[in-house]
C-alpha cells in the first residue's frame, strides 16, 4: 500500500540552526513533492514544490531535496527562529483525486 | 483577498443531528477538496470536485455527502452524525486539476466540529 511517513516525533532544534525534516514515501512514482506548514488553529499553508527532475529548489531560508531512488524529501530551514516553529507537512498526489499527505512533523525552535 | 473562507468556525451536533459546513473560495479555481484532520492521523480526502457539477470520493467519504453547483461554492453535508466524525474539517482549492495537476492546494481555516 502507498505511504508517506514523517517523523512523528517533535523534533526540537537551538534557534540559529539548520532544521532537517524528513519525508520518506513508499509505493509512489510522483512527478512532484509539496512542503506546507501548519500553524496550530489554522490551515496548512503551501511553502515549495518539487518536481521529480528537480535535485534541489530553495526559497529564502528554504531547501528541499527530493531522491527518487531513495523515495525520499528533506526539508530544510536555516539559520531557524522560533517564529519557524511549527508543524510540517509534506504531500504527493498518488492519482486523480488529490493530495494525500504525511501526519507532520511538529517543530520547535528554541530561543 | 479572502481566499479560501469556511463557516462555521465551530460547531457541537448531537448524535443523530445534520448539517452542512460551507466552505466558499474567491480564486475562480476549478478543483476544491474537502479533508479531515484527526490526531495521529494527519490529513485524509474526504470529497473532491474537479469543476461545477463534477464530485468524486476521497479515501473517507462515508457519512458525507457533496455537490458543487457553482465554481466557487463546495458544501460538505453531514447526514446523520456520529461521534467518530468529530474531527478538524478543511476545505482547499487549487487551479488546474486531474492527476498531473502540480498546483499548490489553498487551505480555509478549518471547521472545528465535536458531536456528542
């Protein structure tokens, strides 16, 4: 069966360091990868995408990496903060009917 | 530049009751989504629609009823509720649909729903 699996554990990181999440899928080709964070009480909110052909894309403090032979995505934040805490959530699209997601990692930059 | 708006916010049904959450989005996008967000569960597709008229199942559709008579409008209707619906309901929307579709999805806030 497809499965997308997120440290479900906090993970917990000294503000001005790098924070790497992981994303590991299994049973999925996707030709891309999504990256959003949720705040408690809100919506998730669309942060990068990845496209299969795509080793690396950056947006500001941002990296994602995507290893298809690894079925793998990592994640990124550098030089954290604590606004960046946060829970992060990576999605595939395994067919027609949309995105299916991992439960999230929970983020917590300390000051 | 409202986006993606859900009502209501939060909601407490008896077992047995109905209603429906509203979830209406300003983009003009042809795909939008129903999910449900339980813990230890993450997110899970309850309904979709492609375009106005057009509603598919997700991966958890029983219980739940959709239809999509306008582009902006996408109502998630509980028939008879049941406890183990008592869950974090988000509607998304994203332009382009279909299964290589790489759109990013637009997420309302979330309806907070407990049923007793």
């Amino acid at each position: 069966s497809q499965k997308i699996e997120q440290n479900s554990e906090a993970l917990n990181i000294q503000e001005g360091k790098t924070a790497t999440l992981t994303c590991n899928y299994t049973n999925y080709s996707p030709a891309y990868l999504q990256w959003y964070r949720q705040d408690p009480g809100r919506g998730p909110v669309f942060l990068l995408l990845i496209r299969e052909n795509e080793k690396e894309k950056r947006k500001e403090r941002l990296k994602v990496t995507f290893d298809t032979t690894l079925k793998q995505s990592l994640f990124h934040i550098t030089a954290s903060q604590p606004a960046d805490s946060a829970t992060y959530l990576c999605a595939l699209r395994g067919g027609a009917d949309g995105l299916t997601f991992g439960k999230g990692t929970h983020l917590i930059i300390q000051p | 530049n409202a986006g993606v708006t859900q009502t209501p916010k939060f909601q407490v049904l008896k077992t047995g009751q109905s209603m429906t959450l509203q979830c209406a989005q300003d983009m003009n996008h042809e795909y939008m989504s129903w999910y449900r967000q339980d813990p230890g569960m993450g997110l899970r597709l309850i309904h979709y629609s492609v375009g106005a008229g057009i509603t598919d199942q997700g991966e958890v559709p029983n219980g739940y009823n959709v239809s999509r008579s306008t582009t902006e409008d996408f109502p998630l209707r509980l028939l008879s509720a049941a406890p183990s619906q008592t869950s974090v309901y988000f509607c998304a929307s994203s332009q382009g649909q279909g299964e290589n579709s790489n759109q990013p999805q637009h997420f309302g806030d979330g309806t907070r729903l407990s049923i007793l």
